[in-house]
C-alpha cells in the first residue's frame, strides 16, 4: 500500500512540476511580442505573419521599414510561408536572400534600384523597384503546382481521362 502512496505522490509531483512549468515557457510565446528583427549585409528585415496576432505584431511594426512584401496563393488567396527572397541591387549585387517565416517580409532598404526576386516551388516572380522616400508594398501572387489538383492514384486498372 506504501507503494502505491510513492508513485501517487510522484505522479502528483511530476504533473505540478509540469503545470507550473508550461505558462513559463508559454509567456516566451506571447502573440503581442512581434518577430525579432534581424539584419543581414546591413540591411534590417523581420519575417513572420502566421495567425492574426503575429500578423498584428507585424503590421505595428510597418513604419520602420520601406520595403513591404507579402506572398499568397495566386489562386486561393492562402498565405505563403517559405519563400525564398532575393533582393540585388542595380549593379546586379545581392543584397539579401532570406527564407520568410510566414506570409509577411518587411525591409529596410537604403535609396536606390532594386530587383526582388520570389521563389516559392519552383514558380519565380521579380520585381523591379526603386526605393526612395515612400515605402513600397507590393504582393507576390505565386501560383502552386495546379497538377496536383488532377492526380489519382490507384493500385491497378487506373481509369483513363478523356482527351
């Protein structure tokens, strides 16, 4: 019966220790904290825009930045993560390349020419901007792999389409 009393108590104790355990690590996570601005050759940015409150956080953060990009579903509207951004300057030097967090790529580019260059899954989409005294926001519309909307599998005697 003792027995029983320890690896009662031991459970009690583990699962209080792992109760008091989760809002800690959970406050890391507040949805009010925006993304961490980063910087790469000089240049700040800050990725991010998954769920409403990281896409809040963001756009409080829209007038530290000139350059606003967003990338969705040329299709379906559906947001975009994992795009890989590339930014060169006139003389054809990239400045940046990163790979969004979520839907949202905010910038700060010196003045100048600039080409931005999406690519999400083998579909590439550029830009062409100049970055002067008014910020930019412009949206990439990237298409995904219609295709897949047409496979069938089957393990034999496949139908075949009508052509």
């Amino acid at each position: 019966m003792a027995g029983k009393q320890i690896v009662g108590f031991l459970a009690a104790a583990v699962v209080s220790f792992v109760s008091m355990a989760l809002p800690v690590h959970g406050a890391q996570l507040d949805a009010d904290i925006p993304p961490e601005v980063q910087e790469i050759n000089g240049i700040p940015y800050v990725s991010g825009g998954i769920g409403e409150d990281e896409v809040k956080a963001m756009r409080s953060m829209t007038t530290r930045f000139n350059v606003r990009l967003g990338f969705y579903d040329a299709k379906g509207g559906a947001a975009l993560s994992d795009v890989a951004v590339t930014v060169e300057d006139a003389s054809g030097k990239r400045r940046l390349r990163v790979v969004t967090a979520g839907p949202l790529l905010y910038m700060k580019l010196p003045p100048g020419a600039y080409i931005l260059r999406a690519q999400f899954r083998g579909e590439s989409q550029s830009r062409q901007v100049t970055v002067g005294r008014n910020a930019i926001n412009y949206l990439f519309r990237l298409r995904i792999n219609e295709l897949e909307d047409g496979w069938v599998y089957c393990e034999s005697r496949c139908p075949r389409r009508a052509r």
